[in-house]
C-alpha cells in the first residue's frame, strides 16, 4: 500500500483530501479462540460467533511529520451496550510479529488504538487481550459513523512507516467483542513511501 503525501486535514475522516487516496482492501478475522489467554474466555466464547468484521478498507497518508491510516468497515445496526466499537493499527515491534495473535510475548506488535467514544491509545500487544500503554505519546484518532460505515483516521509519528507494514483489528462492541476477541487481517499489508 503506497502511502500518498499530503497536507491538510488528514486527522478527519471526512475530509477531501482522503478522496485522491488508493484504498487497499483487506480481509480480517477472528483471532483464534486457542490463543484466548483464559480458559474463561475460551470456555464463555466457544460456539459464540466473534471477530465477524470481514473486511476493511485502508488509506495511508503522511505530511511528513505523521503517519494518517484511515480505516473503513461497515458497522452491524445492532447497537452498543456494554462494550464499544473499536478498530486498532498494529506494527511490528522488532521487524515481525504474529497479527493472527495480536502479538506474542517474545514478539509484541505496537498498537495504535481507537474506542469509540474513549479516544486513542498507544498500546504495545503480547497477545490476545495482553496490552500495557506505551510511553511515548503521540498518538491520535477520530472516528466518524455515518449511513452504517465507521471511518477512522488513526495517526502516529511518520517513523512508524519505517516498520514497513501495518495490519489492521476492528472489534464490534454490539457482540461483546473486546481484548483478544476481535476480527484481526489476515496478513501484513506492505506500507511503501510515494
């Protein structure tokens, strides 16, 4: 995925400068229920369906300071209660890292995160549901729902784009999903400068 320069209001998911930007399109997937860091939440979940976002639609963007990821999916029409919808970018920490388990312990993957309603978070993942924040800041989001889609810029310093490969999680709060139960891609997605 080519990451366009560009200038102007990147940070808003609505605005016209993403309309000049590829889309790539990339299939998600429910992380594993083996790889559930409890046997609670592998006992509670199992036959209960999750991670069923099947795809997204990704932009990338930078203005040379800061890396803009604008991710699209489409949103059930059941509504949130308990738990909001989310969507993350994750990196890999030392050159890779496994997406199908949000990370490893030996092999943690940076996590970029949105919450609807919550704001943004600068994780580091060593697995499903095993997340601390990181200290360095600089992490940002805004997450517009509009005729049953979530747009989501997420935006971090433009180094990150050095890592060479971004993949994506959404999690749909209206099923509960939270933690390791999320619909995660299905492989790295290249990130390569304009």
């Amino acid at each position: 995925m080519k990451i366009a320069k560009l200038a102007g209001k990147l940070a808003d998911p609505a605005s016209a400068e993403w309309g000049s930007v590829e889309a790539a399109q990339v299939s998600l997937g429910p992380v594993s229920l083996e790889s559930q860091p409890t046997e609670y939440i592998r006992e509670t979940w199992k036959g209960r369906k999750y991670g069923q976002t099947a795809q997204a639609a990704v932009k990338a963007a930078s203005d040379g300071d800061r890396l803009y990821l604008r991710i699209e999916w489409a949103d059930d029409a059941a509504p949130n209660k308990e738990f909001q919808d989310a969507a993350g970018a994750l990196f890999p920490a030392d050159g890779d890292g496994n997406l199908a388990t949000l990370g490893a312990a030996d092999k943690p993957l940076a996590l970029w995160y949105w919450e609807e309603g919550r704001g943004s978070l600068n994780l580091v993942s060593r697995g499903p549901g095993v997340v601390t924040k990181d200290g360095n800041a600089g992490v940002g989001a805004n997450g517009v729902l509009a005729n049953g889609r979530w747009s989501v810029v997420i935006s971090g310093p433009a180094a990150m784009a050095a890592k060479g490969k971004v993949g994506l999680a959404v999690w749909n709060g209206s099923n509960e999903e939270r933690a390791g139960l999320a619909a995660v891609s299905q492989q790295w997605l290249p990130l390569e400068s304009d």
